[in-house]
C-alpha cells in the first residue's frame, strides 16, 4: 500500500498516511475520499485516481492508523471482513473528523488549495456526515452511511451543501433509520437526500460482488454533478 503523503495531527504531535493521486495540470479543487472499514485498500485508491482523472487533487488518510497504520482489507475476503468489522469496533469517528479536519487545513495551507470537498462510504459516509455538520469544507457527499440518524442533533451545524445516497435495502441502516434520516433532513435547506429502490450497503463500491453498475453510475452522476457546482 502506498500512502506517499504524511500530514500532521491537529496538534501537531503525530503524523498520519495518506493517499494522494494528482491530477494532470493544476487541480481546479480538492476532494478528500473518506474509507470504508475496509481501510485505503485498491477500491478507494482507484477512487482517488478517478477524481484525480476528472480534475481534482485527490486524496484518502489512513483513518485506522491509531489502530493499525496501513491495513486494508475486503469485503469479499471473510477473514478480511471479520477484521474490518474488528476494526471498526476500535475505532473512534470523533478522531477521524480530527483528521478530516487536519487533511483539509494541510490542503489550503500546504497545497494552497482553497476550495475542498470530501466523499464517503460506509464508515466514511457516517464521517461525511459529520464533516459537514463539524468542518468548514465546502461540499460533502455521504453514500449509505451508517448511524447518521442517531447524530442528527448536529444537523443544524451544517453550513455547506451535503448530498445522501440512502440504499433502501441496507442491511446496515434500515427502514426506521432512514425514516428518521428522511424526517429529519429533507426539509434542511443544505441537504439532499437520494434514495436507491431495492439497492443493498456497498452498491457504488469500485468493484466486487456488492457493487451494481447502473445505480452506482446514477449516483456517481449525481455526485460528479454537486462537485461541480459546489467546488467551482
């Protein structure tokens, strides 16, 4: 695994890894790609040469190094999996937005990239969530994120543009999750919710046995689209 970049914890005592795919010329934004439990594996790799491929400096952090700095893992792979799930479990998400926090200073001030956006999966769709209602970056987007009903005391918090892309069929957020996701946020004027009829967790995964390629390019259109008009 190549995480090529070290950035700075907010306080400046620690250093973590990150992901970063340059795009041809000058990037005309930031986009910070936020892991599933899955760590910085080949998927969200590829997803940082896509965005970078379109344009963006793009760039992934190690959220699992105070656990354990560089692991990737799969969700086709059981062993793999269980170990994610581990992980998740050790895991803390009020530290990870620490570092999304501290990815997004290193872009303006080591970059000097102004404009930043920020897209998740999974874990890193919860984390987007969170992004938005706790940083300043300009735009995020949040596919199936997990718990976000039970956080959406910080909605208020939120500034700048977020888009939801909810699975109805999500094995890890159900019906009264999303009915609570959807009463609480589709009234919220920075806030666009998009559901995917009969779609399961993982759809728009780069590849494997979860994704689907026709709702996955649905909602890859819709994000492209919200980054372009936010990031501008």
């Amino acid at each position: 695994m190549t995480l090529d970049t070290r950035i700075k914890t907010l306080d400046g005592n620690q250093e973590f890894g990150a992901y970063v795919a340059k795009p041809a010329g000058n990037p005309k934004a930031a986009m910070i790609v936020i892991q599933e439990i899955f760590g910085v594996n080949d998927g969200i790799r590829k997803k940082c040469d896509d965005w970078a491929a379109k344009g963006y400096l793009a760039i992934a952090p190690d959220l699992f190094w105070r656990v354990e700095p560089g692991v990737e893992t799969s969700w086709d792979d059981e062993d793999e999996r269980q170990k994610a799930f581990d992980m998740m479990g050790k895991n803390n998400p009020d530290r990870n937005v620490e570092d999304i926090e501290a990815t997004i200073r290193w872009l303006r001030k080591e970059r000097d990239i102004t404009k930043v956006g920020a897209v998740g999966f999974c874990l890193g769709g919860k984390i987007a969530y969170m992004t938005a209602a706790r940083t300043d970056v300009d735009a995020t987007v949040g596919y199936y994120g997990v718990a976000i009903d039970e956080m959406l005391d910080e909605k208020e918090a939120i500034a700048k543009p977020l888009m939801l892309h909810i699975p109805t069929a999500d094995d890890f957020v159900g019906p009264d999750a999303q009915a609570r996701m959807h009463a609480g946020l589709d009234d919220h004027p920075k806030v666009t919710l998009h559901d995917y009829e009969g779609l399961g967790h993982g759809f728009a995964t780069a590849d494997g046995s979860r994704r689907d390629e026709d709702a996955a390019a649905l909602a890859n259109r819709r994000t492209d689209e919200f980054f372009a008009q936010h990031l501008a």
